[in-house]
C-alpha cells in the first residue's frame, strides 16, 4: 500500500472549537496582533510548537499511575534514569523540569565572559542561555543551510572548516562545543553521523567536551537511518547510540522527542562536572531524584523513550511533513527543502518579496494564515532574531514560517487542510502587507511584542 497511515487510533478526543474569520480577525486584533498571545481554544490547528504538545500513549496514561512522588529515592526516578542511560550511555542523568533549565545548569557552571560556545545553530533559548552567563553563541552551519530551497541530505550539519578555524585560534575559551540534534532554528534539519564524527573528532584534538542538545534525536537519527549510505540496514536505536557515544553530555527537552509534556534532562560523564551540577539543582530546580519533576513526570518519560525510536512512528512522523512540503511545493509556495523532522518551514520572505525583511514577511504570513484558516505558526525570522542586544535591528538570515507538527496529533485530514488554507492564502497574496512593532520588551521579544499593520 501507498499511503502511510496513522500507526495508531483515537481512545480520547479534544474537541477543537470552530470559529469563522470574521471572530478569528477581530480575536487576533485584540492580541495585538502576537499568535503567542492567542486563547488556544481561539486556535482550529495548532502549529505553534510540537514541543509539549505529544499525545500522550495508554501505555504512558498508565504509567503516570506509576509515579511514585517521595522526595528522594522514588522507583520512578530510578526508571527514567535507566531509560535514559540505555538510551544515550551517559554515566549521570540529572532532571530537571524542562530543556532550558538544563542549559542554565550547563552554562552557568562551565562559561563566563570571554567564552565562545559554537554550535552548527543553537536554538533561541540556548544561545539566551549562553549570553546570560556572559559568553559568545556562535553559529557554524554549513552553506547550504542558509539556502531555503536547496536541496541537501543533511543541511544541519556543522561547516567543519569554520569549527577548525575557531579552534585554532581560541580553543582556550571554547568551554564546549555544541550540536543541536535535528537543527531546529535552521529548519529541522539533521545532521549526518558522519559529520558528528568528524565534529567529535575536531574537539577532541583540542580536549574540548562535545555536548548534543539531542531534543529530536530520533528524528535526525531516523534521517540518518533513511539519508546516509551504510546505515540503511541498522536500527534507529543503534544510530542513537551512536551518535550520543560521541558525546561526553547532553542537553535534552523530554517535550521533544520523549512525548512527554514537560521533562528534561542533563546527562553527562565528567564526574567533578555532575558533582557541582547536583549541587546547583538543589538550589534551582530540586532534589536530584526527581529536578522540578513529579514522579509520574519521569514515569511518563521513561515509557516515551521507549515508544520515541519505533520505526513506524517515525515513517510517519516524517512522512506528514513531507507531503505538506511535496504539496505546497507543487502550488509554487517556496518551503525550505528536503522537509524538516518535525514542522514545515515555509520561505515567507520569497513567498512575500514585496515585504521587507524588517516589516516582517514571517510575521506577516503567520498571521493570515491565523485569519484565513485558524492556523497558529510561528515565525522564525527578523522579529525573533532582529533585535540585537544594544537594540538596534537588522534582518535575520531567512524570514521562515515554522508549522511544528505536534507528535500523534493531528491526522492526514488536518494536514489537507492546512494545504487548503495555504491555496487560499497564496490567492491573496499580493494584499498581504507588512507590519511594525507598536512595543516589545528587551530580549525574547517575538513571545510578548505588540503589532500594527503598516
Ligand atoms: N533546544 C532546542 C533545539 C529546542 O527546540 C528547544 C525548545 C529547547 C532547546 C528548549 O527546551 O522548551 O524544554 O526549555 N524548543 C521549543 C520549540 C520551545 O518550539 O521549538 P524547553
């Protein structure tokens, strides 16, 4: 059979809460023109993020019966910690309540002014995380990942000329180098094994610790397993290992690929590192048996690793963003290419050529695609990255619009709608028009800006 079906069916329902565009106008007007600021009853599809959005399993459900809430020592605890050890081999996991808070963690022990952390692209609140303690985010993507329509098996790999450079010249103050599994902020892209080896391989000579911000994991590693010849044959698990064995630690949000709500952890081999890393949890997020979490939290997440690497989940995961992309791509709307693993990215810079980069085409389109179908997207583009920290603004590299698909959410019928919406959409094109910022805060303005239509 040719169609890839849902490897799963319906046991409970949300009902979603139909409005028309007249209500969905005037509802986005009133949220000063900010999708963040939306009721998400407001919203028919929500595209928003795939980060705490999963569907939780019946397994998952019950396990949640499980989690046993002491404060120190819970079996819950002790089986999260396994699942994560089998997983991805680091000798100590620490939780916390979410990826963030696991980036603090990591930051603010090992950097301070004067340091440079690179990364193929850390994602906003890595690089947030980074700046905060004082150090220097830098992004080292390969080429082809600034280009939207170009086709490349692994555009989120590291340019490895340009990490052989900065090492060269400053591996002093280069506390860690990053990777970030798939490349969200650059599409969802994925990096090959290939290219993590050699980035392994790049630090090492230098004594550097690599640490993966593994959010999607499973999906780069189901890319690698379907893009990157020699590891057609072998298992999604055994990639993960793989890849993660290159690493001396990790970053990881389990709203990502562990489905679960909320959860994160650190997890790493340096035993000083983890000593001082426990010690800094007691005091922000909690004791180490359980990090901000509840323990049916870790229940929930030690049973989602397990379900995360299915290989029928992920034929399908990455098939619904493929067909959205092979259609929006045949009705002529530029997508970034080959499609992401776990949202849509749409060019809306090329796709609104007569709106400037800072009157915010991402912006823009996100916003008629709310009007216009109920859809709630995001932009990734000039108004998240724009501003620079002494205020002043200059376009970011790409004005995309990111439709991150919710993991076991949506069906193959929402997905034909959203490519309704977008037919609708590209008919008014032309009458789309740009935007200005009416108020914004100092930094992560994208979540809380207010907007006017130019
Ligand atoms: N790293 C990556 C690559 C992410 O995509 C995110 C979150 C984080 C770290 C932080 O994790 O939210 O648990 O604190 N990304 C979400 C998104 C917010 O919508 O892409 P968190």
């Amino acid at each position: 059979m040719k169609t890839i079906i849902e490897p799963f069916r319906i046991k409970t329902v949300e009902p979603i809460r139909m409005t028309t565009r007249a209500e969905r106008e005037e509802l986005l007007q009133a949220a000063g023109l900010n999708l963040f600021k939306l009721r998400s009853e407001d919203v028919l599809i929500d595209l928003l993020t795939d980060s705490g959005t999963s569907a939780m399993s019946a397994a998952q459900w019950s396990a949640l019966m499980r989690g046993d809430e002491s404060y120190a020592g819970a079996p819950s605890f002790y089986r999260f910690e396994s699942a994560v050890r089998t997983q991805f081999g680091f000798k100590h996991v620490i939780p916390t309540h979410q990826g963030r808070a696991a980036e603090h963690l990591l930051f603010s022990l090992i950097a301070g002014p004067g340091d440079v952390i690179p990364s193929n692209t850390h994602f906003d609140t890595t690089r947030g995380n980074i700046e905060a303690v004082g150090a220097e985010a830098v992004d080292l993507p390969i080429a082809e990942a600034r280009v939207p329509a170009l086709e490349h098996p692994f555009k989120g790999n590291m340019d490895l000329a340009s990490l052989k450079t900065l090492m060269a010249a400053r591996s002093d103050d280069v506390p860690v180098v990053m990777m970030t599994l798939t490349n969200n902020a650059g599409g969802g892209q994925p990096a090959s094994l290939e290219n993590l080896r050699a980035v392994a391989a790049i630090a090492r000579a230098h004594d550097t610790p690599l640490f993966i911000d593994g959010c999607r994991f499973a999906e780069n590693a189901w890319f690698v397993k379907e893009r990157e010849p020699a590891q057609q044959d072998r298992s999604v698990s055994d990639i993960v290992r793989d890849m993660f064995a290159l690493a001396d630690g990790m970053t990881m949000s389990a709203k990502k690929d562990a489905f679960a709500n909320i959860g994160g952890w650190l997890a790493l081999n340096d035993d000083a590192l983890h000593e001082r890393a426990r010690a800094r949890l007691i005091l922000t997020e909690g004791f180490p048996t359980y990090g901000g979490l509840a323990g049916r939290d870790l229940e929930a997440i030690a049973q989602g690793l397990q379900e995360i690497v299915d290989e029928d989940y992920l034929r399908y995961r990455a098939r619904t963003n493929a067909y959205i992309v092979e259609r929006l791509d045949a009705m002529g709307v530029p997508v970034v290419k080959p499609p992401g693993g776990h949202a849509v990215f749409v060019d809306a810079r090329a796709f609104l050529p007569h709106v400037p980069p800072l009157s915010y085409p991402g912006h823009a389109l996100a916003c008629a695609l709310y009007e216009v179908g109920g859809i709630r997207s995001c932009e990734i583009g000039t108004v998240m990255f724009g501003r620079k920290p002494d205020g002043s603004e200059v376009p970011a590299a790409m004005d995309l619009v990111r439709l991150a698909m919710p993991r076991r959410v949506y069906t193959q019928s929402h997905a034909d709608y959203v490519v309704e919406v977008f037919e609708e959409v590209k008919t008014m094109r032309e009458s789309i028009g740009g935007l200005r910022i009416t108020h914004e805060p100092e930094a992560l303005r994208h979540f809380t800006a207010t907007f006017e239509r130019l």
